[in-house]
C-alpha cells in the first residue's frame, strides 16, 4: 500500500474454530437452465484450475460437454453475468453439419447476421441484450439448443451488493468530458498514439500518420510491425477504465472497433494500484494501460480506477470491475487465451483475494511489494497508531528505539510512524472523502450523525454487513492481545515495561478516537471476514496458478510494504509445510537500488507468461499443483539478487539456507508477530486463554502478577455470567488431515478465573469441506460476494455445520471455486 493521504499514493466453508493468535492473546475469562456449455470464459470460474477439494484438474475447460450437437458459447463473461446490451458469441455445428446451416436467435428475433463464420464456427458480438435473462436459440439440422443470459446494466453492480455512494466524478479529468448521470457514465473515447523508438508513448494526430521516430517491434511468431497503439477508455461499473494494445494497422476513423490486424498475442494484462482509499469518488487509475515493455510485446494492457485501491480500497468492487472490464476486451478484441494480473501493495493484495475468491478471472499473478490482504494487514497497521500514541507518553518516550524496534516487530520504528503517517484516517469517518465532496455531506458526530462516513469498513459495507443497530461491523479486535511479549521474553524490555505497555495502550472507539478501552469486534464480525473470503486463507485459485511475488526489499527505509508479507501468504498457502506444497507461489528479492528501469514487472512477466505456455503444451497430467511443478521454468524458483551480482540466485529452499538470499535480506515482522502470532498473521480475533505466570522469561512477583490480572480485567468486557466468549465455543468440523499430521487437540477451554494467553500454534490441517447450506448451484454464489447480512440467529455459524453427503461432496468437487476457512489452530 502506498500512502493514504489523498488516498492517492498507496469462499466458503463455516467457519472453522475462528480466528485464534498465537501466544499473544490475555484475558480475565474464560434460475434458469444452465448454459449448454462451460467452455473458458472472462467472466467467471474456468473449469481449468479449481476444485473444491483440491482433486485432479479435470481439464483445461476448452471442451464442451456435449461435444456432437449445436452448440452455443458465451466467450465475454460467464452467461449469469454478462453486462450491458452485448456479449461475443460463438456458435458451434452438430458434428458433421455446416454454419452455413446454423440460424441464432435472441428472443424471437433473428440475428444470424451478427456473427461471421470463423475456423468452422459463427463468432460475432451480438447487441440487442436487455437487463434480465435473455434467451438465445440457434438452429441446425440436427436440433436446436437454448442459451440464456442474464445482463447486468453496465453501470453495476453484479457481484458487489447495493451500490456505495458515488459522490465525485472524475470524467472530465480523465479526459472524458462532463459526466451523462448520476452514476459518472461518460462516452467511450478511442484515440491513437505511438511507441518511439526511444521508448516513450507519443500522441498520433491521426491513425494512418507514420512519424519519423515511430518504433516497429516484433510480435508473436516475429513479425515485425509498426508499434501503433490503439487507446480506449470509459466507464464501466461506474469506473473510470482504460485498455491499450497494438494496432499496426488502424482504419482511418478514431472511434470505430479495432477492425485491423492487431498484432494482439491473444494476452491480457490487468493492472491493480496500490493504496486503501475511502474517497466515496469514481477517482482516477494509479497505474497506466499505456505501459511501452508490455505494449511492445504484443499484450492488451488494461486497468481501471477502482483496480486502484487509493480511490477504492474494497477488493469484491475491483473483482466485480475486472469482470466487467474483461467482458469488454473480449467483446472488442476476441477470445483470452490467459490474463496475467499485475499489481502493487493493496493492488497485490486485491488479486491474492480475486485469485481465491473468483477463480478464471486471472490466470496469472506478478505481485510486486505484496500484502496477503487488506484486513489482516489492517490490524498490525492499526496497532502501530496505539503504539505510536503511547510512545507519546511519558512512560513511552522512555522506551529506547531498540526496545521501540522490539515491540513494533518491524526493522526499524520508522516503519509503525510510516505506518501512521500514511492510514492514520482508515477509522475516521471524516478522513480520506473525495476533495470534491462538499463539507455538509461529510458526517459529523455533533451536526450530521447521518453524512457519509469515510472509513474502511464503511467503504466494505456490503461485506463487513452490519450490526443489530444498523451499523457497518467492523472486524478489528486487539482485545487480549499482548504487545512487546517477545520482547520482555527476551529480556529487551523489563516485565514493568511490558506492564505499562499493555496497561495504556487502548483501543479505537466508532469514529477512530484512541479510547482506554481495547477494540472489541462480534465473533459474527470476525466470521463474516473469513466467511466472506476478506481474508486470503490459502485456497483457491491461489494455489492453482502461476504467482511471483516479487519483494523490494527496503524494511531498513521503514517501507510498510515489508518483506514479511510474502512469507506470511506462503505460510497460509502451505498451511505449514514445507515450500514445495505450493509449488506455483514462488518470492522473488530485489534491492531496490539495483533493479531496471522498468522496474521488476517485466521481467517476472516474461516468466509468469513462459510458464503458461509450458502448461498449455503439457500440462495436462496430475494434480494442479503436480502440473505446476513439472512445468514451472527454471527462473520461476525463489531466487534474490545480491547487490553487486549480474544475476539472481535462485533454487528451491534457497530462503532456509544460510547464504545471501537468507542473510542479506532479514525477514521480521509487525506487532503481532512481535505479540507472540504465528508468522501467517492471518487472525481477526484472538481466543483468550488462562494466565501462565511462567510465559514471561522472568519470575513475577505477588504485586506484579496481581497488576497483570487488574490489567487483563480492565482490558475485556466480560460475556453475560462470566461465560466465555462465543469464539471459545465453537465447535469444529471435521478435518481432513495431510498423511502424519497429528491429530489437532480439542478448540473448547476450560473456563478460569483469570485467563491470559498460553502458546498456541496454528494447526497445518488440511481445509474443511463446504457446508452445503451456503453452496450455490451457480458459479459467483452470491452469499459471497454480494451483501453480507448479519445471521439472525443468536449460534454461531460454526456450530451448525454438518460434514456433507457424499452426494453432496461430489457435487462440491464439480463446483470450480473453494471458499476460505479461517485460520485453524491446535493448543500446544
């Protein structure tokens, strides 16, 4: 994430046994008929990588279940999720007949004359869709087939719930003109421009010019062409995108389709930004389509100013405008043969979260300086403000940058002032609204209790859901939580120390103000991030792709975006085991100061690419994983470059020997880790537990150990009759464990006194089948990515999970997207 000033720079199974950190948490207490086809599509879930229980990869996607009669495929989306009044479609003949037999119609009208006959099919963009199902019927010799799609206003939304306010358009800036409405719509605009040979995008008066310094390269297959580029933008779901591509041969109009030899490699490259924004406004896109190394090589770059999490930090809003977004490449260009997503910071994290929560809609990942999520990040962030408050303090101020460096968990303090600098408005309603936002409409605790809130969870209304009250929950909880505990282990801070520490910290009330009291979140809160797929739990699509994540090592700058990161989403992905059980999620290091002008995008690209190539020659054999690791290129390997090496060191495990790669970039962490988490960092809530006056490394007096027990008891509001919380009641499902797990031990604790954390480990089992009283019989259930509505019963989700039928297991495993748990954890 870059800065948030501005904010310009920066499924599912029940839940398991809730969120449970490590060592670190104290306490006093105890429709319609589906389509005839699922072939590969830019919409949705492809059939190509994702089973729910993580079963043999059934195939590529590209055959059709019915493989002899007339056929009908929806190439832009998925046909429940298509946008707008078109959508590209192909239709196939029964085996043995001609196209020119085959007649398609929408509804009761003929529009056969839509399409053109292609490589034995007829291809084409039809218009005339209208919102609601649409019926499409196409007609051969050898029968009929029927097609229906549902349409969406382009507008949105689809999959993101009821739309968030938009409150500031931005289409003027962008070059758009006024906005038409009151959902920033504007006119498509196409213009041209050109790639110098010095390497620079120029503006092309017009399509046919041929200007002196006008680059040629060389595409696909080593044709050598004029390096035109074709520019469009728009709105789309209300967001300002853009798409760029090769067009070496434009027709002379500047607004028409892209009608010439494109020059197109059949790849798409979408780009997400970085930072976490609340701006309520349709802002503009961080990153840029008209990027020369990706250009050059033939592939559509595309983007779109909510991929960028500055203007909008809501990943199911980016997810829903990449859908729309591709539809729309599809619809102009053709068919995708892959889409390789690329993306810093919160960009990252928006596609760790869209690779696991929507299977199909990227193929690939480069994810450079990369968080797991937002949510799970959100909380160390959130602590470095209480931390950063406290050392205000006098007994604060006392703390040596040394003992500071401890407590933090980061390389330097510099990074929690970082850390606060940048997102230290996230929880405050007033903070972070678009500019253009007039004041009276801004919420004010005193005159306007009712006016927009510009906060994180308010921003992810639709997924946070809210509370009996009415409002956003907000999952966000350091109740039990045990700052600088490694460190007093270590004898860096006194027990005294660790004392104060713990005693003022705090916590944040509604509007983001520190309070005395810690912050407190419902279990229903906590449950619904996991549930709701927030948080990036290592299933998916996440293991079943290509991924690089590409580090930019600068922890000793103070950079919030740390080195940690990474391995935290590998700890998730291998759920404990060794690096090779996710053989396609591969770290790359690079000193900032050495890397190329063009940054490390390029270059994990190429590799990202090869090995998409290498799949789809010979790919087919084993698990996913098993094809991941047998196609995988000889650079796609963990590798670092040291300063002053000409190339990167690379093998598998190179991160676990001494060397380099281990020794030259040290990975630390945040105030969790520091708190005694598990490196995966992925826990909203903690699970109190009793007091061992023994965790400490020092032996505790009488008075200390009673300070301890008041603090603990100040710090937590106690559950009705002393009960203990409903995280702590959770029952499990059951597990399926790898071959010589242990068995985990029982989540239920016994009720004490006064309890404080003893040492809990996150459990490597394996994830828990789906609960089919949330599996959806369509493709994007909406469960999921639509509004999160509060249950209305008072048990806890988890309690009422059932292990599936085998009719019913066998039903999931044909379903092409896995939901998170959240975190599983065992006690020591």
């Amino acid at each position: 994430m870059a800065a948030r000033r501005s904010r310009t720079g920066p499924v599912v199974v029940l839940l398991l046994a809730m969120a449970v950190l490590a060592a670190s948490c104290t306490s006093d207490q105890g429709a319609d008929t589906p389509s005839t086809t699922t072939s590969r599509s830019s919409g949705g879930p492809t059939t190509s990588t994702t089973t729910p229980d993580g079963s043999s990869d059934p195939g590529t996607g590209d055959e059709s279940p019915v493989q002899d009669g007339v056929r009908i495929e929806v190439l832009s989306s998925q046909p429940d999720r298509a946008s707008g009044p078109d959508a590209r479609i192909r239709v196939t003949p029964a085996k043995g007949q001609s196209v020119g037999d085959l007649r398609l119609k929408l509804g009761d009208t003929d529009i056969t004359s839509q399409l053109r006959e292609s490589d034995g099919h007829l291809e084409g963009v039809i218009t005339g869709l209208v919102e609601g199902t649409n019926t499409l019927t196409a007609n051969g010799p050898d029968g009929t087939v029927t097609q229906r799609v549902t349409t969406f206003p382009l507008t949105g939304p689809m999959i993101s719930g009821p739309h968030l306010p938009l409150l500031a358009c931005s289409t003027e800036e962008n070059g758009l003109g006024a906005p038409t409405d009151a959902d920033c719509s504007a006119p498509t605009k196409v213009s041209w421009k050109y790639l110098t040979k010095a390497g620079e995008v120029k503006d092309l008066a017009k399509p046919t010019d041929r200007p002196a310094d006008l680059a040629t390269t060389s595409v696909r297959g080593g044709k050598q062409v004029p390096a035109i580029v074709r520019y469009e933008r728009g709105v789309i779901n209300r967001s300002i995108y853009e798409v760029a591509s090769l067009d070496p041969d434009p027709a002379a109009g500047t607004d028409g389709p892209a009608t010439g030899p494109t020059a197109w490699n059949q790849r798409l490259i979408y780009r997400f930004g970085d930072g976490c924004g609340t701006t309520f406004g349709q802002g503009s896109a961080a990153t840029e389509a008209l990027d020369p190394a990706y250009l050059r090589q033939g592939y559509a770059v595309a983007t779109a100013s909510f991929n960028t999490g500055a203007v909008q930090c809501n990943d199911v809003l980016s997810a829903e405008t990449t859908m729309m977004v591709k539809e729309r490449v599809v619809e102009e260009f053709g068919e995708l043969d892959d889409t390789i997503g690329e993306g810093t910071g919160n960009g990252a994290a928006q596609l760790h979260l869209l690779a696991q929560n929507y299977p199909g809609l990227v193929d690939a990942i480069v994810a450079l300086d990369p968080f797991p999520d937002v949510l799970s990040t959100l909380a160390g962030a959130t602590d470095c403000i209480l931390l950063d408050h406290y050392y205000r303090s006098a007994a604060g101020k006392a703390l040596t940058p040394a003992q500071r460096t401890a407590v933090n968990g980061h390389a330097t303090p510099s990074t929690c002032e970082q850390w606060e600098a940048g997102y230290g408005g996230l929880l405050d309603p007033t903070d972070g609204c678009d500019p253009k936002i007039a004041a009276s409409a801004i919420y004010d605790a005193a005159t306007n209790p009712g006016g927009l809130r510009c906060t994180i969870q308010d921003a992810n209304a639709n997924q946070f859901g809210r509370d009996g009250a009415g409002q956003v929950q907000r999952p966000l909880d350091n109740v039990g939580l045990q700052y600088g505990l490694e460190a007093v282990k270590a004898g860096t801070i006194s027990f005294d120390q660790f004392l104060a520490l713990n005693t003022a910290i705090g916590g944040f009330d509604r509007d983001g103000a520190i309070t005395p009291e810690r912050t407190e979140t419902s279990p229903q809160a906590a449950a619904t991030a996991y549930e709701n797929g927030r948080i990036s739990s290592g299933v998916g699509d996440q293991l079943k792709i290509p991924i690089i994540d590409v580090d930019l090592w600068s922890d000793k700058d103070g950079d919030v975006r740390d080195r940690f990161r990474a391995f935290s989403l590998r700890d998730r992905l291998t759920f404990g085991a060794p690096a090779e059980a996710a053989p396609g999620f591969q770290i790359w290091t690079r000193d900032p100061a050495h890397l190329p002008a063009g940054g490390a995008g390029p270059e994990a690209v190429a590799v990202v690419a090869e090995w998409l190539d290498a799949i789809a020659e010979g790919g087919r054999g084993g698990s996913r994983q098993e094809v991941l690791g047998a196609t995988r290129p000889d650079d796609a390997v963990d590798n670092c470059l040291p300063a002053g090496a000409k190339a990167p060191l690379g093998k598998v495990g190179i991160y676990d020997a001494k060397g380099p790669c281990k020794d030259d970039y040290p990975i630390s962490g945040d105030p969790r880790i520091a708190a005694g988490a598990p490196r995966s960092d992925d826990v909203v809530k903690c699970r109190l537990k009793a007091v061992d006056p023994t965790e400490y490394g020092v032996p505790l007096t009488p008075e200390q150990l009673t300070k301890l027990r008041a603090v603990l008891a100040g710090r937590l509001r106690l559950a009705a009759g002393g009960r203990r919380p409903d995280l702590a009641q959770h029952d499990r499902p059951r597990l399926r464990r790898r071959p010589g797990q242990p068995r985990p031990a029982p989540l239920s604790l016994p009720l004490a006194p006064v309890q404080v954390a003893r040492r809990w480990t996150t459990s490597p089992t394996a994830r828990t089948r789906r609960s089919p009283s949330i599996v959806s019989t369509t493709r994007w259930p909406s469960a999921v990515t639509s509004t999160a509505v509060p249950s209305t019963s008072s048990a806890p989700r988890s309690t009422r999970t059932r292990r599936p039928s085998v009719a019913e297991r066998s039903r999931q495993r044909a379903m092409t997207r896995s939901r998170p748990p959240g975190p599983e954890v065992r006690c020591r």
